[in-house]
C-alpha cells in the first residue's frame, strides 16, 4: 500500500492540492486484510499528511491501545501533535460469557480519527458523532 502524502491519496495515485479537507473513507474489507501494525501506519501515514481517517468497523481494543502507544512516540510539537480519535461506544449485546459461548460478536462500529490540531469534537453519543474540522 502506498503512503498518503500530501499530493497522493490513499492509492498512490496523484490529486490536486486544493483549499479543503481530504477524508479516507477506509472499508472494514481493505483493513481486514492488513496485519495490526499495518493497520496502525496505513491510519498514522494519512493522519500525518493532515487527513481525516474514517474506519467503517473501528479497531479491536488492542490494535486502538497500539495505535495511541504509536502515535505517542510519534508526537513532535512542531510537525505532529497527536490524534483525535472518536468511536460509537460498542454494543454491550452479546459481551457477556453467555453471549461469547453462544457465538455472538460485538458488533463493529464507525471510527473517526484525524490530527489533534484539526479535529474537535462536539457531541458523540451512540448513534452520532459531530465533529468540527479546520483546514491548516
């Protein structure tokens, strides 16, 4: 997979500068086909380049707790300030040990994650995330 930069998108391929906000909108198949940490730098590399990162079925606990563990060591003041990251709040349908011995899976919900410095949150509930999202 190609990096995202700011003259390629998410394929490699090249797009015009223009005066707005680039969102990847990213399908739970294409991610199921990468291992974790690939998961982690395909996110990473298009939040670097200032781009909003749309996950259509999230990330498992521990790929989020890698992500935040990555992005972490990452953090320069100057170049890159962080992540903002918003998930639906998981279904609690099925959680249980009675629910997992029954073969029920969580069900996978939408993930929102852009640059720290662009993105704000204003109202995430568990049908709706509102976001504000500035331009450089």
């Amino acid at each position: 997979m190609a990096k995202a930069n700011s003259n390629t998108d998410m394929d490699g391929e090249d797009r015009d500068d223009a005066d707005g906000v680039q969102i990847d909108l990213i399908s739970g198949e294409r991610m199921d086909d990468l291992a974790s940490m690939e998961k982690v730098r395909t996110i990473l590399d298009g939040v670097h380049d200032g781009n909003i990162v749309i996950l259509e079925e999230g990330l498992s606990p521990e790929e989020e707790s890698k992500l935040i563990e990555v992005t972490m060591s990452e953090i320069n003041p100057e170049e890159f300030t962080g992540i903002e990251i918003e998930t639906y709040p998981r279904s609690d349908a099925g959680s249980g040990l009675l629910g997992r011995l029954m073969g029920k899976q969580e069900s996978a919900k939408l993930t929102v994650i852009g640059p720290a410095d662009r993105i704000q949150t204003l109202h995430k509930d568990e049908t709706l995330i509102s976001a504000l999202i500035t331009r450089r």
